[in-house]
C-alpha cells in the first residue's frame, strides 16, 4: 500500500455505483487506496465494478438496493458495517434523467425522478450518518447535483427540481452535522457522457450542447473524479455546504 494514497484504508459506500460517474469514482477510491461498497439498481453492474475494485487489491462487496427503497437502504447501510465495521465516505451518484416538457409529465414519472433523486440522497444519508459517521464523529458525504437549477432548462423540470433540493439539503445538513466532524458537500456536473445522457445527447441536441460549454466538449466520467477524491479525502477538510460545479464552463 503506497503511503501516499489519499484515501487510504478508508470504507467507501457509492450508490449508482455500476456505471458511469459512480463506476470511474469507485475505480478511482480504489486507486487511492479505498475498500468500496459497490451499489446498483443493476446488481449484475454492480457485482462487475465490484470484480474491478478487486483487481485493483482492494475489498469490494455488491449492493442491489434501489436507493427509493428506504427499508433496503438501511439493509445495505448495516451489511456494509458488518463487513467493513464503518463507512467513512458515501457518494450519492445514483440518479435518473427525466427529459420531457412539464404538460407532458405524469404524476407517476414526476414522483419517481423525486423518489430516486431526493429521497434516495436523504434515505442513504440518514443511514450512514445513524449507523456509523455520527457514532464515530467523523465522515464525508458527497451527493450529486446538477447545473439544471443553477441555470435553467427546458423540458427537465422533475429533475432540477431533485437536484435543486439535494443542494439545500447539503447546505442545510452541512450546518447540522458539521459539529460532529462531518464533511456535507455536492458536485454539480454539467454535461457528461453517460448512458443516462446517451438518447439526450445526439444529432443537433448534441451540437447545441456543445456550443454552450466553454472547452467545446462534453465531459467524460473521469473529469469528475480528481474533484471527488478532493473531496472524499482530507485535502477538503475546511469545506462543507459547498456544491462544486464541474462543467467544462457552462455556468
Ligand atoms: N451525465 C450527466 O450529464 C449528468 C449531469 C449532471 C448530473 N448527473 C448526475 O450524476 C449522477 C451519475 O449519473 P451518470 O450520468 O453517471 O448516470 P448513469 O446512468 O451512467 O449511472 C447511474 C447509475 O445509477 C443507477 N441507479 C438508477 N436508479 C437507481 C436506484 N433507484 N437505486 C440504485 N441505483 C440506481 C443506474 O442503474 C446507473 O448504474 C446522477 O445522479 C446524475 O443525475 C449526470
């Protein structure tokens, strides 16, 4: 184990962990010398990243828990603490695009983005911090926003509706749990290429895009992951409250 690593023995819990943002972020922990919780609503993704961290050297355990389920969170929280016997870090990456006009979302489709955006922040945050960051007085949390509310956008209303609550609850948690050592912040990627951007992004959509981010390019997984090492590790030890936007100059 190389002394420099900046998150070295540390347990790490990443939700959406099986592909995009959370599998480059969980590969990354890995690489600094992190043991990783692997979750996915797709656990076969999730048992292949899991496979990945172990052939790094690092442990790894597979979670399939839907992030919405508040019941199988905390399952997933207590079977992470039982193996590893705390979790230092927790990156709520799991999320869902909704792309569509407000007239034209259903109650049910609104709900959902909701459930797996916001609840989900909330249900793995509450966890984590009862089960083992505010016992131990110490943890990282990092959670997943978005630009949409910083700068607005058409036909994503559920969306930047989730993510604008997860940068109030990061600042509101920041204040709550900041006494107990505890680190409370956000990353707001712009666009990023993924699977869940991958029908959103294309033909005309995609030139439009690109024209609107500074470096003329859509980002890639990897160009969010020196900030959220930065900011799992101790180098980020006098912030909290703060979302962090990575997006290539769009706001
Ligand atoms: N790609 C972008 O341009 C972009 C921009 C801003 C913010 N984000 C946010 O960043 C995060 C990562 O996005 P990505 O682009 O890597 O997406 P992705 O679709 O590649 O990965 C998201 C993962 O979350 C999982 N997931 C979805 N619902 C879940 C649930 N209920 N429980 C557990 N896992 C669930 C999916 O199975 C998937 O593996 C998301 O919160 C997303 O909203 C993405």
């Amino acid at each position: 184990m190389n002394e420099s690593m900046k998150l070295k023995d540390k347990i790490a819990l990443i939700t959406g962990g099986g592909k995009g943002m959370g599998r480059a972020i969980g590969l990354a922990f890995a690489t600094e010398g992190a043991d990783v919780v692997v979750n996915d609503l797709d656990y076969s993704n999730a048992q292949n990243v899991a496979a990945e961290i172990q052939s790094l050297g690092h442990q790894a355990l597979a979670n399939g828990a839907d992030v919405s389920d508040s019941q199988a969170v905390d399952s997933m929280v207590k079977q992470a603490v039982d193996k590893f016997g705390q979790i230092d870090i927790l990156v709520n990456c799991a999320g869902i695009l909704l792309v569509k006009e407000i007239g034209e979302t259903d109650d049910d489709e609104w709900g959902r983005v909701i459930a797996v955006n916001l609840n989900g922040v909330f249900y793995c945050t509450r966890s984590v911090l009862t089960h083992s960051m505010l016992p131990r007085q110490s943890g990282k949390i990092i959670s997943f926003a978005s630009v949409t509310p910083l700068r607005g956008e058409g036909s994503v209303c559920a969306y930047a509706a989730s993510k604008g609550g997860v940068i109030g609850f990061t600042k509101a948690l920041s204040r709550e749990v900041g006494r107990s050592g505890i680190n409370v912040n956000a990353i707001a990627p712009g666009y990023i290429d993924t699977d869940q951007t991958k029908d959103a992004f294309v033909d005309r959509t995609r030139e439009h895009v690109m024209r609107q981010i500074t470096f003329r390019r859509i980002g890639v997984p990897t160009d969010i992951v020196g900030t959220a090492v930065f900011l799992a590790s101790e180098d980020s030890a006098y912030m909290t409250g703060q979302t962090i936007i990575v997006d290539g100059g769009v706001v």
